[in-house]
C-alpha cells in the first residue's frame, strides 16, 4: 500500500519531475520524451508520474507555466525597481535577455511550443498572461509619461518581438555572446524614437 503523501511531499516531486521534463523536453521535442523516460530521470517507477500529472501534457503545461510565472517575475521586479518611464524600459528589457539566456530550456519551451486545448490548463492560460502583460507595463509607463504615443498593446508587441528575435539569433549562435542585450538596447531607443508623439 503507497504511503500517503502531504503536500510538500507532492510539491517536491512535481518540482522534481518538472525540472527533468524541462530539459528533456528542450532537448529532444515534448514528441519524442516518454512518461517512461521522466520516471526513469528520477529512478521511480514507470507508474509514478501518473500520481501527480494526468499526462505528459499536463507536465507540459506545468513545466510551461513555471517559466512564463518565473519570467513575469523577473521582468516585473526589473521594472519595478527603476525611477522613470525610460529606466524602467530598460530594465525590463535587460531582464528579458538576462532571463532568456540564463534559462535556454525555460525559454525555448514557453515560446517554441503551442499547446492544443489550452484552455484545459488555467495555470498556463494565466501564467501567459501575466508574461504577455510584463511586456504592454513598460510602454504604459512611457505613454502616460508622454515619451511615445499609440496603442500600448501593438506597441508592446513589437518590442516582443524585436527582443525575442534577437534572443533567438543568439541562442542559435548567430549572434555573438552580449550580442542579444546590444542589439535590444539599439532596437529599444530605435523603436522608441519612431514613437514619439509629433511636436
């Protein structure tokens, strides 16, 4: 007869199994990774996952979640440690870097991936949110300070994107290392001269 767990007991060995998953995943495709296989990292039995996740996607969206909630995190103590709309900007942005780099496997399963019937984790549905929200904060500090001018959702967007694109770039080795945090510090102040509201 199994011994009954508490819940710190469950915490760890989720934690446990989520930290295998995600670099198992990373590293081979979520397609090609086995419950079998996570058991094994972990010397339990094959079965045991199954306590604690309905399935690999399960441990899919919960390896997901814990990087968007890690990421948010990251990019909201960075803003919220500046003075200033431009500060704040920056710090976010050197966060987002600092956070892809640091966290490769993190990175690439949060943004490489798309799950089917998200809506059947909540967890990741609201983790993906607070992310997306991380990256719209910033621009509303320099919109209400007047520095730029404009949809703060698009806005927010395609600094997103000129951010991931070039973490990507260094990532797959076709920027040098640093390269990603000087290419976003000059895609920053770019985008953020094309916003400035008309004199």
């Amino acid at each position: 007869m199994p011994r009954v767990l508490s819940e710190t007991d469950v915490a760890d060995f989720r934690e446990r199994l989520c930290e295998a998953a995600e670099r198992l995943f990373a590293e081979r495709g979520p397609d090609a990774v086995t419950m079998r296989q996570l058991a094994a990292e972990l010397g339990v039995s094959p079965m045991t996952p199954y306590r604690y996740f309905e399935d690999k996607d399960d441990i899919l969206a919960a390896v997901r979640a814990n990087g968007f909630n890690r990421f948010a995190e990251a990019l909201e103590t960075a803003r919220d440690s500046a003075v200033g709309a431009r500060n704040r900007g920056k710090a976010a942005g050197e966060a987002y870097v600092t956070f892809a780099l640091e966290n490769p496997h993190s990175y690439k399963l949060m943004f490489d991936f798309n799950q089917p019937h998200v809506e059947k984790y909540p967890e990741l549905v609201v983790a993906g949110q607070r992310a997306q929200k991380t990256m719209t904060g910033y621009v509303e500090d320099a919109l209400a300070e007047g520095l730029m001018t404009g949809d703060p959702g698009q806005i927010g967007m395609m600094f997103w994107a000129a951010v991931h694109g070039a973490v990507i770039l260094e990532l797959a080795g076709m920027l040098p290392p640093g390269g990603a945090r000087a290419l976003q510090g000059q895609l920053d102040a770019t985008l953020m001269r094309g916003l400035r509201p008309e004199a």
